[in-house]
C-alpha cells in the first residue's frame, strides 16, 4: 500500500525533473529519498516471499509447497525490476550533485541525511536480491556499498557539528526552516512616523 502511494509520489516527481529546475543546492540531497521506498519494498517483499512456505497449509491451492515456491519466483522477479528502480533514482540524484561538487558550493542543511538514510534501504535490497538469487556478485556489490555509506555518515556527522559551531544551523534566522517558527511574525520593527496617530 505504501508503495502504490508512492507511485502517485514519484510521478510528479519525475514530472518536475522534466518541467523544472533541480532543487537548490542545500536541499537537493533529499532528491536520495525517492530511492528508499522501491529499495524497501524490495527487502520486505523478498524476505516475505522467501517465507511464504512456512505460512500456507500444504493443501494451499491443491499444493500448499508448490504455490509458495510459485510466488516466491514471480515476487524475485518483480522485485528485480523495483530495485532497478531504486538503481535509476540512485543514478539520478547522485549526477543532480555533479555541479555542486566544491567548496562552499552547498551549505549544510539536515536534508543532507538523504545522502546516508534512503541508500542503506539500497543496500539492504542488494543484499536482498543477491540472497534471493544467490548471486554471489550481486552479494560482493552489496558488501562494496557499504564502507562509502559509512566514510559518508561520518561526513555529513561532522558537517553537522561544523555548522552548528558555525551557526549555520539551530540559531535562531539559521537554516532552511529559518522562516519557520513565527520568526518573522514575531520580530519587533521600529514604529515608523505614521503609525502613530495624534489623542
């Protein structure tokens, strides 16, 4: 259900892609996060699928052992198609941030935790597709993905600690949700002439 959600998601966001502009640089890593829920759906419907023999009663459909190996293959193969998916959403976000490669050509912003959450639902499906398959290639990519997630959750950690010390973030005017929180509503301005009238 989730999934067919997200259906309706990615298609304006792929319309968007299409019809606008990429998002600013601050914010364009959370573009990672249309990689999670095709990458997640692969890892729940395999691992649900792998274990459907132990669910149907052996008459299930006349063969209960027969049916669960029956689905488990059709859901293998449909879930190899939404991790290709999850691939192309990967590829696209990771080129969206070919222009911003450089100092001080993005600031900190927390959406840059899309850089690190949304893939590891990547690399869990890897994991998921090579067991599902046993390919032992498709396990070794897996394995490889998983020492940049972590060189990058060290990365975006300390660019956290940086802009806090910087006053990048969690200072009041700071950030992307700087305008959040009245802010502007609440800020004293100077009366001006006018604004007063004569008793």
């Amino acid at each position: 259900m989730g999934f067919l959600l997200t259906l309706t998601v990615y298609s304006a966001y792929v319309y968007r892609l299409f019809s606008q502009k990429l998002p600013r640089e601050n914010v364009r890593p959370g573009m990672f996060v249309s990689v999670g829920p095709s990458a997640f759906t692969v890892s729940g419907l395999v691992t649900m699928a792998a274990h459907a023999k132990r669910c149907f009663p052996d008459d299930f459909m006349g063969n209960g052992v027969l049916a669960a190996k029956i689905l488990e293959v059709v859901v293998n193969f449909a879930c190899l198609w939404l991790w290709g998916l999850a691939i192309f959403f990967f590829f696209i976000a990771t080129f969206a941030h070919w222009s911003t490669i450089g100092p001080g050509r993005m600031n900190f912003s927390m959406a840059w935790f899309s850089f690190v959450f949304p893939n590891t639902a990547l690399i869990t499906a890897t994991f998921a597709i090579g067991n599902a398959f046993s390919c032992k290639p498709i396990l070794i990519i897996g394995c490889a993905m998983i020492f940049p997630l972590i060189l990058m959750y060290i990365f975006v950690f300390y660019m956290m600690i940086r802009a806090i010390a910087l006053r990048q973030i969690m200072w009041p005017q700071k950030g992307e949700d700087k305008d959040e929180g009245g802010f502007e509503i609440n800020r004293i301005k100077p009366e001006s002439p006018g604004d007063q009238t004569p008793v």
